[in-house]
C-alpha cells in the first residue's frame, strides 16, 4: 500500500544546504550532490541528513547514486517523483516478541 507523499515533487527550499526536491515533504528528499559533497569524505554519500537531534530531522538520497541503483538516469529519477511514480511502500515485519517494526 503506498504511503501519500505530501510535497512530493517541490522543490528544495533556497536556503537549503543541498540541491533538489522533496519526496516526502519536510522529512525526504532527492539531492544532487555538488563537487564539494562528493569530494568531502570517503564515507558513503548515499544519504545526507539534517538536525538529527531536532524535531526538523529530514534525510535524503543522493539522486546519483540511487538512480545507478535502479539502473535509470537522475533524469528519469526526478521525472518519476514528479509525476508520483516515485513510491513508499509501508511494510510491516513480524518478529517474535510480538513488536512491528
């Protein structure tokens, strides 16, 4: 069942320290990194997040590496969250003391 993705498609606000647009407005989005991002560590760039520690937290993915993942462009990745193609899935696991993570 698709979750509803309120915002999805908007673009980053200018202020924001990353370039691209929300999935799921203010808490996902799909960036594209800058020279600076992908020359700043050896860590893995898959995901950036913001305010951790705060009640703003939001995170998102590196449109780069996520559209290799799927074997698409970053074109064809932007496309598809603007048109809504681009989903979230709610899954629930069963584990055995009874909880759903």
């Amino acid at each position: 069942m698709p979750i509803p993705l309120k915002g999805q498609g908007n673009p980053l606000p200018p202020n924001f320290p990353y370039r691209g647009e929300w999935i799921l407005e203010p808490r996902m989005f799909l960036y594209v990194p800058d020279q600076a991002q992908l020359t700043a560590s050896n860590a893995s760039r898959f995901t950036a997040s913001l305010n951790a520690n705060s009640d703003d937290w939001c995170f998102g993915f590196d449109s780069e590496q996520l559209a290799a993942a799927l074997n698409i462009t970053t074109d064809s990745l932007f496309q598809a969250n603007r048109h809504r193609e681009l989903t979230l899935e709610n899954v629930e696991a069963s584990t055995p003391d009874g909880e759903m993570p």
